[in-house]
C-alpha cells in the first residue's frame, strides 16, 4: 500500500496500544519502519505481519525476551524453545492452564496463528505442487487476513478451497506465479488478467464485501495490506493483479482503490 500506515493505524489493525509496539521496537522485537519524506514512519505489509507474530506469542505466554529469538528461529529451534515455555507455564497455577493450551498450539507451526481449515488450505497448494516461497506467501496473506478483516476471512477462505477444486483456476494461479519473469509491459499479462477475472467472476457472490467493511474509512489500507501483501517485490505481478482488480471493478465488483 503507498505510503503504509502511521504507529496508531499500525497497532489499531493489530489490537494493540501505540505504548506496545514502541516496546516490541525498544525490545528489538519488531524493528522500526524508515521515516517518509515528512519525519513519519510508515508501517508496511511485513511490519504487520510481525507485529501479528510477537502479539500473538506474547498473548500464549511467552515472555517477551524469548519472542525475539523465536520469531528469527528455524523450525527445529522454533519447537524446542516452545516446549521448554510449555514446561514451565504448566508448573504455574491454575490460571496458566489455557496459556499452555495455546502453547501446545504453537509446537505445530501454523495452527497458533490460522485455524486448522485455512492449515488444511495450505497443506493443499503444497500438494498441488506450489513451491514453498508461494506457500509461505499465502500464509502470510492468512496471517493478515485473519487479524485484519476477520468478518471476510471465511468467505476468503471457501473462495480459496473451492478455486483449488477447480482445475483451471490452479492452472490460471500457477501461471500467474510465471509473470514474476516477465516484463512488466508484456502483452500477455494482459491476456492472463482477462482469463483470471473471468474466472473469479464465475463464483461472484464469493467476491461481494460485507457492506460493513465497504464503509470502514481504513477499507482501503486493509485490502492493500492484505492482497497486495509482498507484491512490490514483483512489478509484473503488480501490474496483474491491478488489471485483474480492474476488470472485477468494470463487472460491478466493490474492490477498494489503492
């Protein structure tokens, strides 16, 4: 999204206090987006995701001086850490056991921060044969997802399980995953872009947004953190995706602009 979001808007999305991220950056938790040309900084995409990530450790337990470490850890290391946590927080009292629950959550990777229906969503775009860059890009976009439009993630989620239903729609992703190679201003994004919306136009009622959310003034900032989230890192894919939004747009379909 161009030009991110302030400290307050950043923590609002989460669902922490501006005093909670200015600690995660003191602590190194999360580090300190780069000021724009007026003195601000500006939080991105990636930035929330983390602030998701260290608020939701910090919610199981964890303590704060060990989320750092975590966050950075390979997955081995990740699940070892948790299970020392989960050692000493079922020592404690009483009050403690759904703390360690969540824990218990944690050790198994993606199911502490998504349900086990969007896991199982995961586990089928590996299965299909998407590589792993992919994946772990969905599953940030999950992550997102989840925490800032919750009242859509189901209706995100059923578009999802029934596009990978559908032959034509993997074969349509997986050559969209293709454009990252290409030029920008090649003609056959153009192409793809008309075949893509066709296709989603196909199951429209799963593209309608909640009137609700359409009325948000922070709509727009929300869907371009959530599906928009890494693609600056590829202009191609850039450009298709806002050919895409642009032919749902000219159906008739409410999509925030950017």
């Amino acid at each position: 999204m161009a030009g991110g979001l302030t400290i307050g808007q950043a923590a609002a999305f989460v669902g922490v206090t501006i005093k909670t991220v200015r600690h995660y950056h003191r602590l190194g938790l999360v580090a300190e987006p780069e000021r724009d040309g007026s003195g601000y900084r500006r939080y991105g995409s990636a930035d929330l995701l983390r602030l998701v990530q260290a608020r939701t450790l910090a919610g199981a337990g964890v303590p704060l001086a060990e989320i750092g470490e975590l966050l950075d850890a390979v997955p081995e290391r990740f699940a070892a850490a948790l299970d020392d946590v989960h050692r000493r927080l079922t020592a404690q009292v009483e009050d403690l056991i759904a703390r360690r629950d969540t824990l218990h959550r944690l050790a198994h990777g993606d199911r502490a921060l998504l349900p086990d229906r969007a896991c199982a969503v995961l586990d089928r775009l590996a299965a299909l044969g998407f590589g792993p860059d992919y994946v772990a890009t969905q599953r940030e976009a999950l992550v997102l997802a989840r925490a800032l439009a919750p009242e859509v993630f189901d209706t995100f989620l059923t578009r999802l399980e029934r596009g990978l239903g559908d032959p034509e729609f993997v074969e349509l992703t997986k050559r969209g995953l293709e454009v990252a190679s290409w030029h920008p201003d090649d003609p056959r994004i153009e192409e793809l872009a008309t075949s893509m919306a066709d296709k989603l136009l196909a199951g429209r009622a799963l593209l309608e947004v909640p009137a609700g959310s359409r009325r948000r003034s922070d709509a727009s900032a929300r869907y371009g953190l959530i599906n928009h989230h890494r693609e600056d890192q590829e202009p191609a894919i850039a450009r298709l995706n806002t050919l895409v939004e642009a032919h749902l747009r000219a159906a008739g379909i409410e999509i925030p602009h950017q």
